[in-house]
C-alpha cells in the first residue's frame, strides 16, 4: 500500500515536464491523479484476488467447511458403497 503513496513523487518531474511541454497544469495534475488511482487500485484488487479461503469476505471464496463437510462426505459414501 505504501509504494501508491511513494511512487507517484518519482514521476513528478515527467508530470512536470509534460504540464511544461504542453503549456497545461491540469494536464500534469490530472496524469499524477490517475496514476495515484490506478497505483490504488491494482493494490486492492490484488488483495482481494490474494486470498481465495475467505469465503466469507469474498464472492469467489472457497468455503472450506461446506466442501470438506457436505460435498466429500457424500463422495466418500458413495465410494464406499
């Protein structure tokens, strides 16, 4: 979380010199919004792809109860028959 935080001062400079070269401030200003954005929100995503146990949490979750508890349970009666 902390490189969306540290990362965009390092582009400062191109920001800068892009906002010079086409004699816009907002231009340069609305480049360093977007990348603070983008920097926030591949870090989010990423955190929530990251754990696929949280079933709870998450809508793609595996939920490890129900499938050890229900589903196997019923695979290993079967198996036995």
């Amino acid at each position: 979380r902390l490189f969306s935080f540290f990362l965009p001062p390092f582009y400062a400079p191109y920001y800068g010199q892009m906002a010079s070269d086409l004699n816009s401030l907002g231009v340069g200003i609305v480049f360093s919004i977007m990348t603070c954005i983008a920097l926030t929100s591949l870090f989010e995503s990423v955190s929530q792809i990251e754990d696929p146990f949280v079933g709870l949490y998450i809508l793609d979750g595996i939920h490890v109860r129900k499938e050890l508890g229900d589903h196997l349970w019923q695979e290993l009666l079967e198996c036995r028959k």
